[in-house]
C-alpha cells in the first residue's frame, strides 16, 4: 500500500511573499513558517499535516529569491508541490532544500482534500479516483538532492568522502 | 549556416560557455560553470552562511570572488536587524572580506559603481534583482542562500543553458518615456513567468540609446518576466561607465549574439510606446497611463534598485522642474529612498535633493527599506505609486495598500497632481 498524500488547492501566481511575508524575513524558518501563505489561506500553517501536498495553478513561487519560501514548506512537512509552471528560481531553491516539485500540466484536475499517491519512477501523479496525470522528467542530480534531504546534507556527505582516506 | 565545429551562439551561450570552459554549449543542456563572482546581502548573506559553513567546517573558495553588501537591514531599526546587520559585520570581519559595502547603497547598484562587473563575468546573487548585472554584458542570476554555500564552497554552479528571447526594440523613445516603462510593457505582454527562466537579450536601436543606469532598469525587471538572466551586448556606453568606475580593461568585443544564433525574437516600437503602470497586485497587471482615469495617489514612493538610481532621481527632477511647482498635490507623501551613496552624492551636487526636499520629500536612507517591507513601510489603505518592480499584495509591508507600479516621471507627475497621471502632460 502506498503512502497517500492530501492535497491543498491554490491558485495561480502564488508569489514568495505569500510564502514567505517579507515582514517576517528577520525571525528564523520556524517562526516564518507560521505565516506561510496566511493571505490566501489563513488556516494553511496551522492545519496542514506532515506529508501533505499542495496542488497549485501556474507560477508557483515567483518573485524573490529568498529560500525560505520554499523552507517554510518544508519545515511545515509538505511532501511535495504538483503546479504545471514555476519561478525556475524557486525551482533551483526547492531541491537545494529537499522539497520535491513535481512539474505536472494538468495539475488543476486535482481537488481539494482528495487524496493522491506520488510513482515518482513512474512519473506520475495517481488520483483517488485511479486517474494517472503525467509529470516531467526532472534531472536525476536533482531527484538524489531530495533524497538527500538538501544541497546542505549532500555536501557534507561529500566533504566527508573527500576527507576520509581512501 | 556555420560548421558544425563551430555553431552560431547566443551571447548567453558564449557567456556560458566561458564559464563552463568549453568552446560552445547546446540549448538544454546541463553545464558546470566556474563562478567569477559572488555577491550576498545582510539578509541572504552571512546570516545564513555562516552557520552552515561551520556546519560543514568549509571554507569559502575565493574571497577576492565574493562581494558583501549591508542594503536589506540598515539602518538597523530594532533588535533583529540590529543582531542580523552585526552577523554581517563580524563575519567580514572575521574572514576578512576584501570587498565589503556596508551602508552604500543597494547592492545591485553598489556592485557595478565599485567596479565590479564587466562584460564576460559569469556571476551570482543571493538576491532575485541580480540578473541586473546583465546590462553589462555579464551572466548574472540570483540563487537562494543554500545555493549560494555550495558557490561559496565550491566556486562552482550548475545551469541548463537556456534559450535566449530577444526583446528587439526599434525606434525611439518619446520624452518621459523611460527603460521603466519598456520593462513594464514586456511583462505586461508576456507575464510573470514568460521569461521561463530563459535569458532575455535585450536589443535594438531604442536599448543602445538607453544610458547604462536605463538599460540597467531593463536587466533587473527580467526578474519580473521569470527569466535567468537579462543581457544587454556591451558597447561604447558599457565602455565610458566601465571606465567611470574605474575599470579601463574590459573587453567589450565579442560579447553578442551571433547574426545566426537561434533566438526567440519579440519586435517593439519604441516611437509607439505610452508610459506604463501595473496596477495591484501584479507587475504584469500592465496599462497605458490614460487608462486609470482619475485613480487619485496618497504615496509616491521614488526607491529601490529598480527606481531610485542617479538617472530616475533625475528623471523625476525634470518632471518637479518643469512644473515649477513649489509644493504636491494636497495630502500625498513623497518619499524617496536614494539607491546609492554615490548616487545620492551626485544628486545632491546637480541640485536635485535639494529640489525634492523643498517640496517636502522625506528623503529615506540608501537601502532597499519599503520596497521589500523591511523598512519605513507605507501606510495600511493607502495608493500607492512606485518606481519598485514588484507590488505582490503585501509586499511594501501592508496587505491593505494598493501599489502601483510606474517610471520616476510618472511618478513625479502623479505626486504633483495627485492622482495618476501622464507625465508627458507636464513636461509638454
């Protein structure tokens, strides 16, 4: 049995300050994290549960660089972010993060609160109702940076390797 | 057509290509580049730096590769930017930073007036407004804070060599039509994210008319379209500002596209062009000056990197001048948030701030500030016309201001008159 994931709906152009308010830039990710996307969905930081996904329209993440719109998803344990486009500098954060997003244009078929299981081999995101909505191809460096929870861990793992005699 | 030895490039492909040392790269693929220079702020910088480099027990690669710029938390307003600002400032210290600017200005305005940026560069920012850097013929983008430790570590980043848009722009200009207004009419066009995260060339009679503070204005709104980068092919202008900053080496020849390269290309008129404004909550929220009636202003807000550099300042003096007024429109607050020091200076030497000041300007300190909400935010309800790039709901600090987006003149013309208003009106 595969791990289900529910979903949160948004709309299109769901900007970093949305994510991320700048007025909160100064406190550290957990505290940032709280106001994640409070303008479009107050209930969004309180309610969302570890493992859940956000199904979101075109552009997702556009305008700043700051990473800690895409921290803030993590920390509050989103799996994964399914939108058909987004800021491909919220692209490049994401996965230096370890937060999967997953490039799919029919992401808008998605409902709210439907529940969805992730075949990453497979490419795919599969719908309660069975229904299979294709997604890109993401580069394998990039799948191995999520799995390695981050640029920072697989880094390290790297230094280390380096470090010890071969 | 060129041999397959030696296929016609993009001037963002040869960019990448030097970078990534190699003779010339595909579209799509996927490339190693060498970083020439790295530049961070107070906020995406050492704050967050610093403890993952101790995490690491790294080093940095190159510090004569990497600049600092103190712009997002001075000066320090209470006691998170004032512990935030001091981070940045021991850690300079501490790994003993050879290019440091702390309190100068915006970093992407400070960074090519210290002579920093030259065409060839292959660059990055912790910051989203770096693809500025593009107007001198360099490869810059911006990259989150975690990206840039890898950088810092291993002086190296990845890239998938993008497709380059060409934004040809024939014509010219009408008087108090400015880059701004050009920046605003492209994103209005093709969207926030239209850009794809391609490079942008931005090119065309009305681009080489444009002094480099202009063409500078175009660069940094790539942001805005959702593109990596936003070139501009260095030519005699590059050159003469180059040298005013103290670089007299630069090579300028070969940093273009070559005739052949292929190359998605827009054509604009120039001649054809209104003055702009985006309205809330978009910068793509994009329309001709003449259609907002009579939406009346409470803030004009001359600031930021996009906004408030020597050549807007100047801008919006002719528009005060020209009118000869004395004082704004009833009820509306003119602040203005120089984008340099150095700026400032020259400004203040031209009569320009004293102009301002005299018509009651509160003149803010050289920092990004309201632009980012960091700082002196607006007012909650207020409308609100700015030179900034962006005006997502919430962004200047309050989710109940209206901001719009539009040119120093523009601007100016409206703080006159109260309302928004065509700067062309005034200075005819």
């Amino acid at each position: 049995m595969s791990v289900t994931h529910k979903v949160w709906k948004l709309g299109a152009d769901i900007d970093t300050d949305q994510l991320a308010p700048g007025a909160y830039m100064k406190l550290g990710i957990a505290d940032i994290a709280t106001h994640c996307l409070e303008g479009v969905r107050p209930e969004f930081a309180a309610q969302v549960r570890a493992g859940d996904v956000i199904a979101a329209g075109a552009n997702f993440g556009i305008g700043s660089s700051r990473e800690q719109a895409a921290g803030a998803l993590v920390q509050l344990g989103v799996k994964a972010v399914i939108a058909p486009a987004y800021s491909g500098l919220y692209f490049r954060n994401a996965f230096n993060l370890g937060l999967l997003l997953l490039t799919c244009p029919q992401a808008e078929r998605l409902e709210e609160g439907e529940s969805i299981t992730l075949d990453l081999p497979g490419r795919a995101v599969i719908r309660s109702n069975g229904e299979r909505l294709a997604c890109d191809a993401i580069p394998d460096f990039l799948l191995e940076m999520v799995r390695a929870g981050g640029l920072l861990p697989q880094l390290k793992k790297n230094l280390q390797q380096r470090k010890e005699p071969s | 057509m060129k041999t397959q030895d030696a296929p016609a490039q993009t001037l963002a492909q040869k960019l990448i290509a030097r970078a990534a040392g190699r003779q010339h790269v595909a579209v799509g693929e996927i490339v190693n580049c060498q970083v020439d220079l790295a530049m961070f702020h107070d906020s995406s910088g050492p704050r967050r730096l610093k403890p993952m480099l101790e995490e690491l027990g790294a080093q940095v690669w190159d510090k004569s590769r990497i600049v600092l710029v103190m712009d997002h938390y001075v000066p320090e307003q209470d006691d998170d930017s004032r512990r935030i600002v001091r981070i940045a400032r021991d850690w300079a210290r501490e790994q003993q930073l050879p290019h440091v600017y702390d309190g100068q200005g915006i970093c992407h305005v400070v960074l090519p007036q210290k002579g920093h940026l030259r065409p060839g560069l292959f660059c990055v920012g912790g910051d989203s407004h770096s693809p500025t850097g593009g107007a001198f013929g360099a490869y810059m983008f911006g990259i989150g804070s975690t990206e840039m430790l890898g950088v810092v570590v291993t002086g190296q980043i990845w890239v998938r060599v993008p497709q380059t848009l060409r934004m040809r722009w024939g014509g010219r200009l009408a008087d108090g039509v400015s880059a701004k207004d050009m920046m605003l009419h492209m994103i209005g066009r093709c969207g926030m994210n239209g850009g794809q995260y391609q490079a942008v060339e931005f090119c065309g009679q009305a681009v080489r008319a444009l002094s480099m503070q202009e063409r500078m204005t175009l660069s940094n709104m790539s942001a805005e379209m959702g593109a990596q980068a936003g070139l501009i092919a260095p030519d005699e202008v590059t050159r003469e500002a180059l040298a005013q900053a103290g670089v007299h080496d630069a090579q300028i020849d070969g940093w273009d596209s070559d005739e052949d390269a292929q190359a998605i290309v827009h054509d604009f008129d120039a001649g054809a062009l209104a003055p702009q404004v985006a309205a809330p909550h978009s910068p793509a929220n994009t329309r001709a000056v003449d259609q907002f009636g009579d939406t009346a202003v409470q803030v004009a807000y001359i600031g930021a990197c996009t906004g408030a550099k020597l050549d807007d300042l100047r801008a919006a003096a002719r528009v005060f001048e020209r009118a000869g007024a004395a004082r704004l429109a009833d009820g509306v607050r003119l602040m203005v948030a120089p984008a340099s020091q150095q700026d400032q200076a020259q400004a203040e030497s031209e009569g320009i701030m004293a102009r301002l000041r005299n018509l009651g300007a509160q003149v803010l300190p050289t920092a990004c500030g309201a632009c980012s909400g960091y700082g002196g935010s607006i007012p909650d309800g207020a409308n609100v016309i700015a030179t900034t790039a962006r005006n997502f709901k919430g962004r200047m600090g309050s989710a109940t201001a209206q901001v719009y987006l539009a040119s120093p003149y523009t601007v100016a013309a409206s703080a006159l008159r109260g309302r928004i208003t065509d700067p062309r009106e005034v200075l005819a």
